[in-house]
C-alpha cells in the first residue's frame, strides 16, 4: 500500500518506523520508571525528561497504562516485564480505586487515598479494558468478572435516564457524543481480548446508530459534539461546539468496525465523519487541527479553542491511515502524511523522547509537560501500536 509519494514510505517500511517509534522512543520513557513500587500504580505527571512534577495519580492514567503494556504483551511479544507491569496497575486500581457504593474515583493521592470523584464513569471504562487485556493474558477468571462488571457499571451509570446526575437543568436537557463513543470502543476491547459475545455487538450497534442518527449531520457536513435528546441542534455556545479529535476518533472507531464486520455502509460513515472534522478541524495557517470550533463560524468562549492538543493528531493519524487502508483513496493519504509530518515536527522530543502535549496555535510550545492527569503512555503509544496493526492487516 503506498501511502503518497511525497511520503516515499510502502506500508512495510512506514510499519517498521511506527514500530520502532514505539518501541524505542516512548515505552522507555514511561516504563520501567513510572512504576512506582513502593505504593502500587503508576506515577505519570511529569516533565520533559520524565522527573516528576505531581505524585497524585489519575484513575484514568492507571487504567490507560496498564492496558497499553498488556496489549503490547497480548499481541506483539509476551515480555514478562509488560505482564507485570500491566498487573501492577490494575491491582491498584483493584485496591484502592472503588468508594464503598462501588462506584470508581478520578484522582488518587500515591498512596492510594481518593481526591476526587466525577459525575461520570469512564474510570470504569478505562480499568474494564486494563482487566480484559489482563484476563487474556493470564487466563484469570477474576479478571475476566471485573471486566464484565465494569462494563456492565458503566453503561448502566451513562445510559440510564435519571441515573448520573445531570451536568445541567432540565431546562435544556443535551446528551453527548462521549460516552456513545467510549462504549463503543469498551466493547470492541472486550471482543478483542475476552472473545466475541452478543452483549458486545449490541452496544455496540446502538452506539453507531446513536452516533449516525443523532450527532452526524450531513446537510451541515459536521460531527457535533452535544445534542438534545432528539439530534437537534441547541444554538448556544455549549450547543454549537465542535471538537474535532473527538470526532475523528469516533470516526476511527467506526472504520474499524466497518472492517470487522464488512459494513461498506460503516466504512462510508467514518470516511464521512472524518472528512466533516478535519476540514472544520485543520488549521490552513499554521498548519495542525484545532481543539474546538463553532458551528456557525462564531467565537468559541473557551480560551484554549485555538491550541493544538496531542492526542487529536494522535487519532487524526489513526483514523487517516485506516481510511486509506479502507478506502484506497489519495486524499486520505495525503491527510495522513500532512498530519504525521506536523505532529511530529512540533510534538515530538528528540532529546528526551515521547511527546510533548500542549502547543500554542502557531506549535511553539505551550509548556513542556509529558504527562497529567489526562496525558499519560495511552494515547501517543495507542497512535503508533495502532498504525502498526493496521498496516500489517
């Protein structure tokens, strides 16, 4: 598969750099160093050169981290120090992750005690694909029962009406695309690594359907990011916002069904929803997808709308490659080539490896953290272990 000529990379040879990338230049910057072993888990708030900044830990880093070294250890090499140190944050979490309702918090201190709890419950998500990814490589029943549970926690708490507290008043009920996507991806996980199950598939196709009938609008060509209830359009700032990384990674997530499953009509729809998102995304100055953008061209009330975040290039990569993976199409690649050649330039840390997450919009660097409470080894190492998948398929 050749990707662009400018890129003058066959799949093998661009396969081979993802890989290498991976290997050679992120996984030694958190591991094995962010391994905090005298209090379990993981310590993921940190600088350039990985010195620690903050020694609280984000339930949901804990969650990311440990199935990111499991799934390398389930699918490329059964390295014992993966194994363990993806056991390692899921028995932390296993310890002291729960409040007695046995709902999950969202920072801890190093230790363990809880800081913070949130009205939803990706937390849940996050340890429930840790345990999938745990429970096939190990063969552990345990596992396995935590997995389904949490799943199971987690669609209950974000799709039963009146169950999470809401956000807002009544008076201008919304529901976003977030956990539609997140259960969608949930459940693909836990077909990949604990077997396919019709209770997978079904949330699964209720979330594409949700996703399709309610958030993508193709008379306007765009991905919303909240809706009413009903898919109409609020026209306010909450209303109108559009985030772009959000999109395309729904967008991915879609294709990848598609594929799994033989659904052109899929496959159309994530090539659509990522076509919406990087041309309302994509900055044609300075080059870099933006972080918000507003429906009708207005201004946008949140005053970091024009800075370049990680992890929407991060998924912008994905989504490029495996819709010309796909589709065969050169405007696809020539978008992966675009996005890959930007984030790299801008994102990357050759002194020190891994990437830095925050940029200004014109990509000087906003400040030279690695990794907080939301960017840890999960996005940045997913792109590259992703890519490499979906080249080598």
């Amino acid at each position: 598969m050749k990707l662009s000529p400018r890129l003058s990379m066959d799949a093998a040879a661009l396969a081979a750099f993802y890989r290498a990338t991976l290997l050679e230049d992120v996984l030694p910057f958190w591991f094995p160093r962010s391994v905090d072993v005298e209090h379990g888990g993981y310590l993921h708030c940190c600088a350039a050169d990985g010195s620690i900044v903050d020694t609280d830990k984000s339930v949901w880093a804990q969650g990311r981290m440990a199935w990111m070294v499991l799934t390398l250890y389930n699918t490329w090499e059964p390295r014992p120090e993966w194994l363990a140190w993806g056991q390692h944050g899921v028995e932390f979490l296993n310890r002291y992750g729960f409040d007695a309702d046995g709902r999950m918090f969202f920072t801890l201190t190093r230790d363990g005690r809880p800081l913070r709890q949130r009205r939803y419950a990706y937390s849940e998500a996050f340890l429930c694909i840790a345990a999938a990814a745990l429970f096939r490589a190990t063969g552990d029943e345990a596992y396995r029962e935590l997995a389904v549970r949490l799943f199971r926690q987690f669609v209950e708490w974000n799709f039963t009406p009146g169950r999470m507290p809401p956000k807002f008043t009544a008076q201008r009920p919304m529901v976003g695309i977030g956990p539609r996507m997140i259960a969608l991806t949930t459940a693909q996980s836990l077909r990949s690594d604990l077997g396919p199950d019709q209770e997978w598939t079904t949330w699964i196709d209720r979330c594409i359907h949700e996703i399709e009938t309610l958030f993508v609008k193709h008379d306007q060509q765009v991905v919303m990011e909240s809706v009413t209830p009903t898919g109409a359009i609020s026209d306010h700032f909450d209303g109108r916002l559009l985030n772009p990384g959000h999109a395309i990674e729904a967008a991915w997530f879609v294709l990848e069904e598609g594929a799994y499953r033989n659904r052109p009509d899929w496959i159309r729809l994530g090539c659509q929803m990522l076509d919406y998102s990087w041309r309302r995304g994509w900055d044609p100055e300075y080059g870099g997808l933006f972080y918000f953008r507003d429906l009708a061209g207005l201004p946008v009330s949140e005053y970091w709308h024009d800075m370049k975040f990680w992890w929407p290039h991060n998924e912008a990569i994905i989504a490029t490659l495996y819709a010309v993976k796909l589709t065969g199409q050169s405007s696809f690649a020539d978008w992966h080539e675009q996005v890959h050649a930007w984030s790299f330039r801008h994102f990357a840390d050759p002194e020190h490896g891994e990437w830095f997450g925050y940029l200004q919009r014109d990509g000087r660097l906003s400040n030279t953290l690695k990794g907080n409470h939301w960017k840890s080894c999960f996005h940045y190492p997913r792109m590259l272990w992703k890519c490499v998948q979906i080249l080598s398929s």
